[in-house]
C-alpha cells in the first residue's frame, strides 16, 4: 500500500472540518473492509484518510417520533442484533445478517456500505424498500437524500465530496405491513447476492393491497425499486395472478450485466422467480 496520512478525529465536527479542508484528496474510513482493498490494489490512492471510527455518536440506533434512525457506523452484526432494528423490520435484520461472514459483519458499517454503492450488496435493497432516507452533513449543510437519489451509478453516488453520512432514517410502516428480504446464493452462503430482492406489503380488511414496494439487488448498475410491479399491485388481492404479474413487471425492470455470478438474461429471470417467492411470503 503506498503511505498517507492518517487523521483519527474524535468528534463529527472535528471530522466534517478536515474533509472541508481537502476534500478531493481525502478519503474517509470506516470499517475499511471495501475501501483497503482498493487501496491494497492500488486503484485508489489517497493523499489523506480520516478514520471516523471513534465518532461513537455515529453507532447510535434508535427509535424516533418517525420511525427508525440508523447511525452510519453502527455495523452489520450490531444492526442485526438490535432489538429496534428487529421490532421495525425483522426483515431488516434479517438483510443485515445476510452480509457476508461473522468478521466481515464485526467490521463494516451502514454508512460504508451504502457510499460504497455496489450494486450486489444487501442493505441498500431492503432499507430502499423501506422507503429510507440517507442523511448527509457537511462542515455547512445539512440534507436528506432518498436512498433512490443516493444511488447514481455503479460504485457511484450523490453525495459530494466534503460530506459524511451520518444515519438513515426510515419511517415507520403501515400498519400491519409485512416485509421480507431474499437472497438468492446459488454458490456459497458468504457470497454477495446473484440477485436478491426485497418486498413490503400491506393490505385492508378486504384483502386488497394499499401498500407496495419491491426493490431488487444485483440487478441493474444501482439497487433499483421496480415501480411499475410495485403499482400493479396496489387495490388487487395478492393472488396468484397479481404476484405473477408483477413478478414480470420486476424482471422487466431490471438491467443486469454478465458476471461470474451468471448471464445478464439468467439473473433477469431469477429476479422474477426471486420477487415472486418474496411476494407470495408477504401475501
Ligand atoms: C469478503 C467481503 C465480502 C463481502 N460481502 C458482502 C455481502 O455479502 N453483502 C454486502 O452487502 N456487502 C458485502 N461486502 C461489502 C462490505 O460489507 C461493505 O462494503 C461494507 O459495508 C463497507 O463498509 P465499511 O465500513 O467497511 O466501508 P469502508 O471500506 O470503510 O468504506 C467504503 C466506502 O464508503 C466511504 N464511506 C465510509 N463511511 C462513510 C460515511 N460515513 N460517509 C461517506 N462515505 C463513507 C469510504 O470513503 C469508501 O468509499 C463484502 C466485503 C468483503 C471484503
């Protein structure tokens, strides 16, 4: 790895400022599991890091009057584990287990995993699908980004150069909303997704749908909601023809490429084969 300087501020304001100072030539640090090996294969090569890990503020998860509020440095294994996490979403949870192994899950965070903006990963997919909203500061602003609007392009995203993630926060769900998340590892179980998808559903006393969402992982330069599937849905009953239409709708709505992990036209069919599963465990 080729030296830089390391800064380790204690606090967000302390670490805010240092970006501000030179923020085209500094990279900040979180768990560091994406970004060291980049840098261990020489494809980035920061002048400056800043560590963020002792901005303990930032590991906080909790309740809000709206809904759940993630810090951007709590990580995996604790978001899984967390007891808010689990009454919001157990499904949430659930994605958060999904990542990886045990030592990955121990290191890498929220904030790492969402600015990092690969495509196959986990959470983006179900926190999207939980309506959530990235919040970014910077030395001097403040702002609230839908994950949808974070996400630009492959290993891309919104945020500008002098700003951190600080949390994402998710609204609270409908009443009696259900949620799933599905990865699809036809390899082994520590892979990143072949596809994955993620749904959330609710219904009225008659059965029929007031609530939808579906967002797909692995499936397109970005994690993507499949908007067109997720409208089909709403006043319908949750049978098998209104799944199965929408599963189409969501393959449709995908635009993966060819990888070791299969064809581009294999992993648009398993993102109908996978929504359809996640649809019929909500109905
Ligand atoms: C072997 C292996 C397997 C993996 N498998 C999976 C998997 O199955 N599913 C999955 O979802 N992910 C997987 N990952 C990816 C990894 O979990 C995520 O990339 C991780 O969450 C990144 O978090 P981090 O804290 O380590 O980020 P870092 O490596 O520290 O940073 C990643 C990027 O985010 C930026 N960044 C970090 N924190 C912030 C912040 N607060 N604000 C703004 N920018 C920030 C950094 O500058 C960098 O560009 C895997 C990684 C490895 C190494």
């Amino acid at each position: 790895m080729r030296p830089f300087d390391y800064l380790e501020p204690e606090t967000l304001d302390e670490a805010l400022a240092l970006l501000a100072d030179d923020p085209d030539d500094t990279l900040v640090m979180a768990g560091g599991t994406a970004i060291v090996i980049l840098m261990k294969q020489d494809l980035i090569r920061p002048a400056r890091v800043i560590g963020l890990r002792r901005i303990a503020p930032l590991r906080a998860i909790g309740a809000t009057d709206e809904g759940l509020r993630l810090g951007a440095l709590a990580t995996h294994g604790a978001l899984a584990r967390s007891p808010e996490v689990r009454g919001h979403a157990a499904a949430l949870a659930s994605t958060f287990a999904a990542v990886a192994t045990v030592r990955i899950r121990e290191q890498a965070t929220l904030g790492g995993n969402l600015a990092h903006a690969d495509p196959a990963q986990d959470p983006p997919v179900t926190l999207l699908a939980l309506d959530g909203v990235a919040v970014a500061r910077s030395k001097t602003r403040a702002r609230r980004i839908p994950l949808d609007a974070l996400f630009v392009d492959l290993f891309e995203t919104s945020l500008e150069p002098d700003e951190l993630l600080v949390a994402v926060e998710l609204p609270r769900l409908p009443v009696g909303a259900r949620a799933t998340y599905k990865k699809f590892l036809p390899a082994t179980l520590d892979d990143y997704a072949t596809v994955s998808v993620a749904a959330v559903v609710a219904t009225d006393a008659t059965g029929a749908c007031t609530h939808a969402r579906i967002a797909l992982g692995g499936a397109g330069p970005v994690p993507l909601r499949a908007r067109a599937a997720e409208r089909s849905l709403l006043r319908r009953r949750l049978d098998d023809a209104a799944i199965r239409e929408a599963a189409a709708l969501a393959a449709a709505a995908t635009d993966p490429i060819d990888d070791l992990r299969g064809s581009a036209e294999y992993k648009r069919a398993m993102a109908g084969v996978w929504t359809a599963r996640a649809l019929r465990e909500v109905a």
